[in-house]
C-alpha cells in the first residue's frame, strides 16, 4: 500500500509463477494484487464478469482463475475489502493477516481522515457479495443477521454444515431481497430464498436502537463477519 493524497491503493499487479491444474504445466503470469475502482472503473467491471485474474495454460489453453490475495479499493465509497483465502477451518491465520493489514493501512492515514470501512473476505464469491451489499447500501451485519434467521428458520432444508448463503443482487426486488443457497462441498448454486424487504426495513429500525446496535455488533464481532460460521461454532 502507498499513500497518496490520503488512502490510495492503486491497481497493481505482480509476477507469479504457477500451475496449470489441468495439465501441471509450470509457467509465469502477470496477477493483480489489488485494484483500486475509482481509479480504474474497468478493473471492477472485470472482477464482476469473473475475469480478473483469469489465465490461459500457453501447454493446453486450460482457462482459469487465480484466487489469490487481493485488494479491492472504492475511494468514493470509502470501501475496501480484503481477500485472503482460506478456509473456516483456517480461518484464524487470515484474520491474524488481516489485522496487520489493517494497521498498516492506519499508519497510512492522514491525521483527521476517517478511515474506510475494511471487510474480510475468504473466497473470491463473499467478496463480490460484499461489493454488492455495498452497491446496494446494506450493511453487511445486517445480510448475515438475515443469513442467521433463515438458516435458523430453515435446519432441514438450509444446514449451515452443507450449505452457505449469498445475496442475490441480481434477482433482489423492492419487495424482496433474495439470498441463492450454494452447495459448500461442489459449489453448486440450488434454490433461491426470498426475505421480505418489509422485513428487513424492521430489521434496519430495529438496529438503529444503541442496544440492538450492541447485540448484532456481539455476535458479528468480525473481522470475519458470517452467519454460518457463528452457527457450526455453536454445535462445537
């Protein structure tokens, strides 16, 4: 990171050497590390048609993509998001990772400027999750606290051990947000969940209370906010 006129992480890529999964063939890519939006607005456009970080083997022409570690900057939103993949399993050495970046990213700011609001994401579809929460101002607490009803609302059908929610920008109406439940093992998408907006506007006047504000803030304490891992955490 570099500072520049306050926060500004640039778009930047990096050398990296890799292999072709299909067929073991070693070769040298060009990768972005990060991607600041404001700057260049075409890099989101690519990181949301799942081409950002997209190689072809030069052996067998295998297309793919590389989940790496990445950066992703909107300076007008004051938005950032942090992708360090990982596992929920190995979850606490991206959030140990994660903290340090952050207070890097502190000893960035200019006295007096409020710094962004910064969300760990551990797989390249929560970050794009987070990107569309944003786009859509909700808060991301608020969609996992959503997440949680439905998943408590739903053990037979929706078992967080199986399964994982996402929000689903794309098929979200004013009267309904919707949520595509994905397979966690194959990546499957399979049904789509609808949840009032009614319901949610309850929700959001709900939390704006200091007390409920403190009660959704406890139990998405971060930096990884998710309402699945709260729920296998409480069957340990």
């Amino acid at each position: 990171m570099e500072q520049n006129e306050g926060l500004n992480v640039m778009s930047q890529k990096s050398i990296y050497a890799i292999c072709c999964p299909k067929c073991q063939a070693e070769f040298k890519t060009s990768l972005f590390d990060s991607v600041n939006v404001t700057e260049s607005p075409e890099d989101k456009l690519s990181l949301l048609r799942n081409k950002l970080n997209r190689v072809d083997c030069p052996e067998c022409n295998y297309n793919f993509r590389i989940d790496k570690q990445l950066i992703y900057t909107d300076l007008e939103r004051k938005f950032m998001v942090l992708l360090i993949p990982a596992t929920l399993e190995t979850l606490e050495e991206a959030e140990e990772e994660f903290q340090l970046s952050i207070l890097s990213l502190n000893e960035l700011l200019p006295d007096g400027t409020d710094a962004p609001s910064i969300y760990l994401s551990i797989d390249w579809a929560e970050m794009i999750e987070l990107i569309f929460l944003d786009a859509e101002k909700i808060d991301a607490r608020e969609a996992e606290y959503i997440k949680y009803l439905i998943y408590t609302q739903n053990p037979e059908t929706i078992d967080p051990e199986k399964k994982r929610l996402l929000f689903n920008r794309q098929e979200s109406t004013p009267e309904a947000l919707k949520f595509v439940v994905q397979d966690a093992e194959t990546y499957a998408l399979e049904q789509v969940v609808e949840f009032e907006q009614k319901a949610y506007s309850a929700i959001k006047e709900t939390f704006e209370d200091d007390a409920h504000t403190g009660l959704v803030m406890e139990m998405f304490s971060g930096p990884y906010i998710s309402a699945r891992r709260l729920l296998l955490e409480k069957k340990i």
